[in-house]
C-alpha cells in the first residue's frame, strides 16, 4: 500500500474533491452545490501492488472498497493517524501477505491508470480489518 496518500477530501454534498487544506466548511463550486455553503469528508483512495499466479500490477481502492479492508471511514482512519502517526505504516505491513478475492475493473475515465478493486472480500475466516488490528497496538 502506497503510504503517502490514502485518502482525499470531497464536499460532503457532491464529493466534488477539494484541497486538503480547504476548511470544514466552503462554498462549494459544483453546479450540484450552487454556490452553497457545504462541510467535507474524507474518503479513501489507496494504492496496492497486488500479485496473481502470473504477475504483480498496481492497483487503486477507493473509499468503499477500501472500507472492508480498514473497518472503519477515511476520516476516522485519518483522525486515527494523526493521533498515532504511524498508523499508516503499521497498516501498510499488516495488509502484506493478505489474501484477498477483489474485483478488478477498468477505469470510467480514460485518463486513469490503474485499474479498480471494486469489491474485496477477504480469504481468510481469521481477517480482522486495520483499524482493529491498529487498535491493540501499544503505542506508549
């Protein structure tokens, strides 16, 4: 899992993305908004290197794939790592070696490169999500 960035901000209303350093609340410029005042949210985007008995690709989950694998939202993942800076890392080692069945499908836009999990369902009857496993973590 590429550690650097997992997860982006959307308008809560439209889930247009915006800045990270955007305030909790702006005017959202998407013609869905009109110009309204809205608050945001995270969501997560992560990108896996994944292998299958011929290859290794790169590949990307968003946020509701991404949610069966962390057991929890982007934003409190994101409230989580702030308070445990190396949750992210942590993370990243625990889903190593994890076996998954996902879904793979192709970009709806032309311009991406990765393809997409779509849907992640976990092989083993003992897999326990992230933040659960982050959860036991002695952080002293």
């Amino acid at each position: 899992m590429d550690q650097s960035c997992f997860s982006y901000k959307v308008c809560r209303f439209c889930e247009t993305p915006v800045p990270d350093d955007t305030p909790a609340e702006f005017i959202c410029k998407n013609r869905k908004c009109a110009g309204r005042r809205r608050s945001s949210k995270r969501l997560f985007r992560l990108l896996f290197s994944i292998g299958t008995e011929t290859r290794v690709m790169n590949v990307v989950a968003f946020d509701r794939a991404a949610q069966v694998i962390f057991g929890c939202s982007a934003q409190e993942f994101f409230d989580f790592s702030i308070l445990h800076p190396c949750a992210v890392k942590i993370a990243s080692k625990v889903l190593v070696g994890e076996l998954l069945k996902v879904t793979l499908n192709t970009p709806k836009r032309g311009k991406a490169e990765h393809l997409r999990m779509t849907n992640i369902v976990p092989m083993s009857s003992d897999f326990e999500p992230v933040i659960e496993t982050l959860k036991k973590v002695d952080w002293s």
